[in-house]
C-alpha cells in the first residue's frame, strides 16, 4: 500500500495529461498545464513557482515525506530570489526545511551567487553532482526503498557559473553537522571514536554538453537540445581542524554518458560512473554503487520500483567502497505496434561495478562487504504497458551470485512519464 499514492498521483497527472493534448486541434496550441509543470517541475504563479519535488515522497525511513517548496521567479526580481521548502516525514515525525537566497551577478553567463541554511536527511554512500540539483526529475524510483539517512545541518555558501552554454559550473563552501540516523561508530586510531561529527567542505563541479544547443531566454540560458557524450567532473575537499571540522578527506567523481539513436526509435545508451576517496572518510560520504533491492525473504515482497540507472538485484547497504566504477549499457529496441494504444518498448540491460575500500575496521556497527570481486546483474525491461507502466526483470550473476536463485532474481515495476505531443 505504501507505493499506491504516488503512483496513483502519477496515473491521474498522466491521464489528465493525456486527455488534454488529444483535445488539442493543432501543433500551434500550447501544452496543457500539467504538460508545463511535469516538464519544467514547477506550478507557476505570477510570483513564486511551486516545485514538485516536495509535494509527495516515500522513503523506509520517513514514511510518506510531503511538504511545500519553491522559488521565486522574474516578475518579483531578475536579479533576487528565495527559494526554500519545508517537508514533515510520517514516520519519524520530524519536519525538515531548507530556506536560501540568490543574487545574480551576471545574466549572460547565469551567474548566481547562493547561501543557503538546511536541516534535511541525505542518503549515506550517495555521491550527488552538484549541477545535479538544476535538472528536474518528477520521480525518483529508488527513493522508496531507502532506509539508511543521515541527518545534516548545512550552512552553504556557492557560486554557479557557466562559462559557455556548454559548460555548467557550480562551487561551494558548506560546513555541517552529521548525524548517522543509525548505529554506526566511526573509530579512528589516532582522532578517536564519532558517532556525529562536523565537515567543513570545498566542492567544485563542472558539467560539460558539448554537443548539445541551447539558446538565452529571459530566465537564463536553456538547452533546447540534448546532445551526447555528455561529462560531469567533481572533487570534493573536506579540511580537518579549519572551522572545527573533524576529518580531512578528498573525493574525485565523474560520470559520462552516451547515447546512440537508431532507426526506428531504437536506443543504445552507455553510462560509467566512477569515484575515488582518499583521508579518513566516514561511510556517510563513501560511495554506494546504486543498490534498488531491500531485503525480504520472497521476490514478491521485494517486489518495488525500478531504478533509472541502479543495481536492482543489489541489497541496500550490501556494499561500500571509497573507490568504485560501474558501467551500465542499455539497448531499447523499436517499439512494438500491437495497437494504436499498446507500443510496449523492450530494453536488454547489463550492469558491473568494482570497488574496494581501505581502512574497512573503522566503521563500526555496520556490516558491509567491497566490490573487489566486481559485480554482475543482467535485466530486461517491458515498458510502457498500461498508462507508462511496465515490467523489470533483473538477475545477478558471477562473483556475487548468491545460493539460493531467488535471491538473485528482482521483479519490479516500471514507470515511463512521456511528456511529447
């Protein structure tokens, strides 16, 4: 029951969706409403935009999380803005918030100077791009099976830039609080034990699109057109002893991605992603290769939602690494016309990832293993069956193939939002 709302929010948005554009006449028309705001992730009103991310989630640690957010937009200032959101979690009841404010410095080059004050929860082992935070997603399918948070208190302070169309940066100076919302220890030979520890940490992140074509707008510049390969490279610098920060680390991440379109709508799309560690990390900020699979005896009580780019035969909190490489590759084959309303897409899928980890006895009361061996599964996706629903079949194989077949087997569900008239 706990998948049941939002996937039944996410039926009426797509069948309302639906049922405006086939009224439509002509190309000339514009989108419908709800057209615009899943595109974009906002509800526009004369002032403030209203983000969608904030509006109904579900995770293993909060329950339902729900809540209102948004930012101002032009019409209040093109030089101004706040943003912020406030959210309340079910099931630890607690309320989270995040509230921030803008200066732009330079309209041509999208030029924004941030601070922003957060009391949120963050996943631990998730690695996020901080150009990541500008690209809408309506729904985020491995979010449902988390369990595993660490609160942060973070005072933020960045600069987003681009130096070309082409070039997306953002840098950041953050200091925060952490507090693992589960028992975990992190013992150190020479600083000492940390349940809870504070990080004062220097992040800068560049997203290159060569081949995609933008054009400026009066809200910035867009990009009309994705082009592929496209690059994401960040470090991250976390410095012992300066504004009372407990450990000194740094974190090199990147990520390409390719897609190669075919006749007939048919895809192939390869995507690696890698990331190295080095200092003394604590495992909030070590690396997960993207597990989507919970624990539970019976295929059909891990029966969930399908990841967009994770492991789905892969148990949360199964692995860790301060070093890892994944290589994801999917085919999507043409659609088959069955009917008028029925073009279900197959997608063939195959995943690896290595890792390893240093220094494995300073975490404490978490059990783990490393990806030394590296990691195989293979999958196959029916897709957009009924309403953008469809089916994943996912299993695993090679080092970590476990004894018993069912567990290595994953069945889920997969949902396809098509936003295109």
């Amino acid at each position: 029951m706990k998948y049941c709302l939002p996937f039944f929010l996410l039926l009426f948005l797509h069948t309302f969706n639906s049922q405006a554009q086939s009224e439509t006449q002509t190309d000339s028309i514009p989108k419908s409403f709800f057209s615009k705001a899943l595109e974009s992730g906002y509800v526009e009103t004369k002032y403030f935009n209203f983000d969608l991310r904030y509006l109904i989630k579900y995770n293993q640690y909060e329950g339902f999380r729900t809540g209102l957010g948004g930012i101002t937009n032009s019409n209040l200032s093109e030089i101004f803005r706040i943003e912020g959101y406030t959210v309340y979690g079910f099931l630890d009841k607690e309320f989270k918030y995040s509230i921030g404010t803008g200066i732009r410095l330079a309209k041509k080059t999208n030029t924004w100077l941030n601070i922003n004050y957060t009391d949120d929860l963050q996943e631990t082992g998730s690695s996020n791009f901080l150009t990541d935070q500008r690209f809408f997603q309506l729904f985020e399918p491995r979010l449902i099976n988390i369990e595993s948070f660490h609160k942060h208190t973070t005072k933020a302070l960045s600069v987003e830039h681009q130096f070309a169309p082409e070039i997306l940066t953002e840098t950041q100076f953050a200091i925060s609080n952490i507090e693992p919302k589960y028992a975990y220890t992190y013992n150190h030979e020479t600083l000492g034990s940390f349940k809870h520890f504070k990080l004062s940490v220097l992040t800068a992140s560049v997203q290159l699109s060569p081949f995609s074509k933008f054009e400026q707008t009066t809200s910035g510049i867009v990009e009309i057109t994705s082009g592929f390969p496209k690059f994401t490279l960040q470090y991250t610098k976390s410095f012992a002893d300066i504004l009372k920060s407990d450990f000194g680390f740094s974190k090199l991440d990147f990520r390409a991605i390719q897609q190669f379109k075919h006749q007939k709508e048919a895809l192939t799309e390869f995507v690696f992603t890698g990331g190295l560690a080095n200092g003394d990390i604590p495992i909030t900020h070590t690396y997960h290769a993207y597990p989507n699979n919970v624990s539970k005896e019976t295929i059909l009580r891990r029966f969930s939602v399908a990841g967009t780019n994770s492991f789905e035969t892969m148990y949360f909190n199964e692995f860790y690494s301060d070093k890892f490489a994944t290589l994801q590759m999917k085919h999507k084959l043409s659609p088959l016309n069955i009917s008028p309303w029925l073009k279900p897409e197959l997608v063939l899928i195959y995943r690896y990832a290595l890792g390893n980890m240093e220094n494995l006895a300073r975490h404490e009361n978490i059990n783990f293993s490393t990806l030394k061996q590296g990691y195989s599964e293979a999958g196959l996706e029916i897709n957009k069956l009924f309403f953008g629903f469809g089916l994943s079949f996912a299993y695993r194989h090679g080092a970590y193939h476990l004894p018993r077949f069912d567990d290595n087997l994953a069945l889920k569900f997969t949902f396809n939002l098509n936003l295109k008239r």
